[in-house]
C-alpha cells in the first residue's frame, strides 16, 4: 500500500512543499511556511523549511557545485552512478544523499526559528502517530516517503528534471504524462523555472500559450520509462549534468522572482 498508494499521496504533498517555497499559496510568507510544514507532516522527517532555503538556491544558481544542492556531490557520482544496482541503490537511499549534500551549502544558516518549528512540530506529530494508531501507521508513512523521492515512477522525476537523458546540450525537462494529474503538474519544469512565480494549476496554461517555444524543446511522456532508463541505461549516470562554475553577479540573497522583477518593471516604464 505505501508503494501503490502512498507514494503518490506522499509526493503530492512535497509538490506542495514546493509550491509553499516559492510563496504560491499565500501572499506572505509566515502563511507558506506553516502550510509547508503541515504538508510535512506525513513525511515524517522535518524538511519543508530547509527545503525552502536550498530549493530557492537550485533556482538562482543552478549548476553550481557550492550553492546547489541538486547536484549529486563529487563522491555520491564517483561512488553510485555507473551500474544497475548501485543507480538503483541511489535512487532507495535519495533522501539520505540529498540531505548530505546540504552541508556543502555553508552560505544557509542550518537552524533558525523557523526550522526548529518544523522540527518539533514534526516531532510531536510522528510520537501522536506511533501512539494513537501504532507503529504500523508510523511505518507505512515512512516508507511512503521513502517510495516517493526514490525508486519508484514519481521517484523518477528528480532525473527527469535536470539529467541529461535525451539531449546533451538541454540541461532542464518537462513530462507530460499522465501522473501530473496526480502531482500538481510539477512535471512542467521548463515552465517553471522560465516562471517560477506562476502556480502549479497555471503551467499548463502557460505552456499552451507559447507553444512556438516549448513545442520545440524534448520533453518526457512517461516516468515509468524513465526510471528503467535511468537505472540500465550505462550512458545515463550521476554524472550526466550541466554544471557552471561562477555564479555571476548573481546576489547570494537572490529571492528568483524574475518573472515577477519583469512585470514590476514594466509597469514602471508605463508610468514613466
């Protein structure tokens, strides 16, 4: 049932978490860090905060090693991504790496009083679960989760997002299967990151309105596919990414609004 059932609902929720990062379901952001925190609450580990933080930092500098945290790091690729069973160990035991790979990140304050919030929140919400419905409660939440963000057909949108699996000069991939009905569309990741503050009942909409631009780039149908792609496939690996190495003039405080710096200056320009 946790592989069937409540691995989607499971990714649901982290969809949420997503959404929740970039201010998209409410105007301030006290209100996205406590619905992030209560669509935490089934994945039994404190992260929708965190989460927050280093997820804001893959937008504004994507591809660098130091500042992001979807990058597999340098031992994780060298140690993981050349054969079937250790790529499939990889994608089991995704949660322990990507929460190693936070370390690295040594701009991000690893506690403050939001994130301690998370924590004992969370922490009281996983006791309230093992002692009024039992540990078998408890367990299949956990191994929702971990079914979730690894080795599993929703799993496999962490390689569809940025692996190099179709086309060596295209770094980002949307899907558009099936299963975006069921994740809240996160599978438009083109979109996205064109327009990071357009909510997630929006990208369709969004990719319909520039087909010209979207149309002509390679994209993915099937999740399913992918995750056996990824797995046997001995040209796909760890190391199959874009990376940069300077950040530019980018600030370090960036917020990756820059849909919404865009239309602000229009409106400037009207005025004036």
């Amino acid at each position: 049932m946790a592989y069937l059932v409540g691995a989607f609902v499971n990714h649901a929720l982290f969809v949420m978490i997503h959404e929740t990062s970039h201010n998209l379901l409410f105007k301030g952001k006290a209100g996205n860090y406590i619905a992030g925190i209560i669509a935490n609450f089934p994945h039994i580990f404190p992260t929708a905060v965190s989460f927050t933080r280093y997820h804001i930092k893959h937008h504004s500098f994507q591809g660098i090693h130091e500042l992001d945290a979807d990058l597999p790091d340098y031992w994780e690729a060298r140690i993981f991504g050349h054969n079937a069973f250790s790529k499939a160990l990889w994608l089991a035991l995704f949660p322990f790496f990507q929460i190693k790979r936070t370390f690295r990140l040594r701009e991000i304050k690893p506690l403050d009083g939001w994130i301690v919030s998370n924590i004992v929140l969370q922490i009281a919400f996983d006791v309230a679960i093992w002692i009024l419905l039992g540990p078998k409660a408890f367990f299949f939440l956990f191994f929702s989760f971990f079914f979730a963000v690894g080795l599993h057909p929703v799993g496999a949108r962490w390689i569809q997002e940025h692996y190099l699996t179709i086309d060596e000069e295209q770094e980002t991939y949307s899907y558009y299967g099936p299963l975006n009905k069921v994740a809240f569309n996160v599978g438009y990741h083109n979109e996205h990151h064109d327009f990071p503050s357009i909510p997630w009942n929006k990208l369709p909409e969004l990719k319909k309105s520039a087909p010209g631009y979207y149309d002509s780039l390679k994209s993915h149908k099937s999740w399913s596919l992918l995750l056996f792609r990824f797995i046997f496939d001995k040209n796909v690996n760890l190391y199959s990414r874009v990376t940069r190495n300077e950040r530019g003039k980018v600030a370090l405080t960036d917020a990756c609004v820059p849909d919404k710096e865009l239309v602000m200056a229009e409106k400037v320009l009207r005025k004036s």
